[in-house]
C-alpha cells in the first residue's frame, strides 16, 4: 500500500509516518539577546548566556523563548492530527483531500503495540499482554478496514463524485500531512503536553522526534526545559502542607545544610577562596554545621555544578516548605 519515502532528513515514525525540520529562526542566542532588552545588557551576574536561560525557564519569563520559530513537515495518521491540531498557536498549512486524491496510506499499528484499554486511565492503554491471537486480528482488522475503505473511495473517485464528499469514506488511520510552524514556547509547551506518559504513544512517538530536533538548535535551551519542565515538579498548597506537618525538622535542616554546601561550591566555582575562608562562607549563608563536619564533608562532597540562584531559590523554597 501506497509510497512511504522519507524526504531527505526526515525522521520516521510510526510505520509510514515521519517528521523533518524545514526551517528554524533563531538559536539559543535570540533568547538571550531578547532577555537582555529587558534586563539590560551585562548589567547582572545572570549574564552568561545558559544560566541567563535557565533563570528565564525556572521564572517562566516566557517571551524571549517566543523568539526562536521552527517549521516542521510531518506526515501522521489523521486520528494524531486531531490531537496535534488542539494546539492553537501553531500555524498550519495540511494537504487537501478536496483537491488531492487521498494516497493509499495507512496507519497499521505493531503487534507489540495493540493492548487491552486501561482500567485505571479511561484514556490509556493496559500494560498487560493481548494474546497473539488477539493481536493478530486487531492488525488484522486495521489491514482489512483500510483496503475496503480504499477500494470504496477509489470507486467514488473514478465515477465522479466529488473527492471532498467521497474522502468521507476513509477512515482516521489514513495519513496526512501538514507544515506546522511555531515558536519554541508553545512549542516546549507542546511537548510537555504529549511526551507525557498520559499522551497517546502515536502522537508521542511525533513529539519525542521534535524534541530531538528542537535539541539539536537550542540546546540550552532544551536542558532548562528538560530540568525545569519536564523533569521538574510543582507541589499544590495541599502537597506543601502534608510535607509541612511530616517532615521532621532535623530533615528540614540537613536539606538546607545540603543546599548550603552548594551554594558555597558554587560560590567558590566562580571565585574561588582559600580554603580557610570556605567555613567563614558557609555560616555566613546559613550552614549550622561544626567546622569539623564542614571539613569532613566538604572533603566528600559531590562536585555539583552549584548554580547559586538556582541554590537560593531553593533555599527560600525550603523556608517556606518549613513555615
Ligand atoms: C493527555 C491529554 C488528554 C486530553 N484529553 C482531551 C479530551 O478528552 N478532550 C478534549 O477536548 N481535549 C483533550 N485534550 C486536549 C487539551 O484539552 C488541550 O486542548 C490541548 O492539550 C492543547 O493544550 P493548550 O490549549 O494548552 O495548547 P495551545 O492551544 O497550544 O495553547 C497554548 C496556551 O495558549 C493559551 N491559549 C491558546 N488559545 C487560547 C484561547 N483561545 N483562549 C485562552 N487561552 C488560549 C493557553 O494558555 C494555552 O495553554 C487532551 C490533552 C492531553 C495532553
């Protein structure tokens, strides 16, 4: 059934599906030079281009992300193009089948990919094995749907009836294609959305090849996303409250010693002191351990990038889980 070359550069996916880069405006630098109209050139510490970045991802300073666009051309089953197309920031151009005839191409799903619908997730899929059998005829059943529905449409097309009324009879496992352009804060924004365990695993098949993609232009920008975004988590005022009635103090305090510690290496990484100084650092930010323990521990302490703001805010975080 039908053509399934991939255009030069093109990721694949699915099983006739893929994804390319067609165009991008902008790199890691454009968020910055953005940033600094509004901070001011080189006025702050937070001048260095990633962490500059990284401060905008945490404090969701969102427009200066606006400043980098990407076009995509990607190819996917109609049933993904509806989920993609919710995302109403993007601009969209997609193949008609009013003035196109529809190609004889389907979406036939892997066997390893049919499961039971998931009794937790009225959305998601059972983790818990189909029998072959089973598999087998639900391919099956895709193969066998997808050529009577071809087989219909072309009879319509050959006798006249117009291909915007006779397209009707497909079905949504036939594949379009659209160009999709957006910037990289909706674009971030999409991906959180369908990279997510909870997504359809068609669609995110799609948003994990963007994401590398994305990587690959802005990769300071994806690291941020990554940490902050994707990796991160936000606690409700109910979650906060159950940590604060629960976690004794002595953990509240080592937590805080912990992030003290590399507050001071980061300190220390941008300027560094003689190590008779490091203990005088350490009290004056708050650390409560003897000058014993700091010896022992600073010794045995993980080198960890210490980025300070990123520390501080952690700290006052902390406070506030403790209050
Ligand atoms: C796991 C999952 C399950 C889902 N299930 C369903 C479902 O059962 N039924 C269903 O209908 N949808 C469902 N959706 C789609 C979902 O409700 C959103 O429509 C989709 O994820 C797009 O999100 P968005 O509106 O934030 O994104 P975008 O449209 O890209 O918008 C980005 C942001 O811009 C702002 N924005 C854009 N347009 C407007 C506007 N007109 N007015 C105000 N603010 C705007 C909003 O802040 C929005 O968050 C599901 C999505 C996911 C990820």
């Amino acid at each position: 059934m039908g053509s399934y070359d991939l255009p030069d550069g093109a990721v694949k996916c699915l099983d006739k599906g893929f994804i390319r880069l067609v165009d991008s405006m902008g790199r890691d630098a454009a968020i910055v030079q953005a940033a600094r109209v509004s901070y001011g050139k080189g006025t702050t510490k937070v001048s260095r281009d990633r962490a500059l970045i990284r401060y905008l991802m945490r404090h969701h300073h969102s427009t200066p992300f606006e400043m980098v666009e990407f076009k995509f051309h990607a190819k996917m089953p109609i049933f993904v193009a509806r989920q993609w197309v919710r995302h109403r920031t993007a601009n969209i151009n997609e193949y008609s089948l009013r003035y196109s005839e529809a190609v004889d191409d389907f979406y036939i799903p892997r066997p390893e990919n049919v499961h039971f619908q998931s009794k937790w997730n009225k959305q998601g899929r059972e983790t818990a094995d189909v029998p072959a059998e089973l598999k087998a005829k639900t391919v099956a059943y895709f193969k066998e749907m997808s050529q009577r529905s071809y087989e219909l449409y072309t009879e319509l097309n050959e006798a006249g009836i117009a291909r915007e009324l006779a397209r009707a009879v497909l079905p949504v496992n036939l594949y379009t294609q659209w160009y999709w352009k957006n910037d990289l804060h909706n674009t971030f924004h999409f991906l959180r959305l369908r990279m997510d365990d909870h997504a359809q695993y068609e669609i995110r098949v799609y948003a994990t090849a963007m994401a590398e993609i994305v990587k690959r232009v802005v990769p300071n920008a994806y690291e941020a996303f990554e940490d902050y975004i994707l990796n991160g988590m936000f606690f409700s005022r109910i979650d906060r409250e159950i940590f604060r009635k629960k976690l004794p103090e002595r953990v509240k305090e080592d937590l805080l010693d912990d992030v003290t510690y590399q507050l001071v290496a980061g300190l220390h990484a941008n300027k560094p002191r003689d190590e008779n100084e490091l203990y005088k650092l350490y009290q004056k930010e708050g650390g409560q351990d003897s000058e014993a323990d700091f010896a022992i521990k600073w010794a045995a302490r993980d080198n960890a990038e210490g980025n300070i703001f990123e520390m501080r805010e952690l700290k006052e975080k902390l406070y506030k889980l403790g209050s």
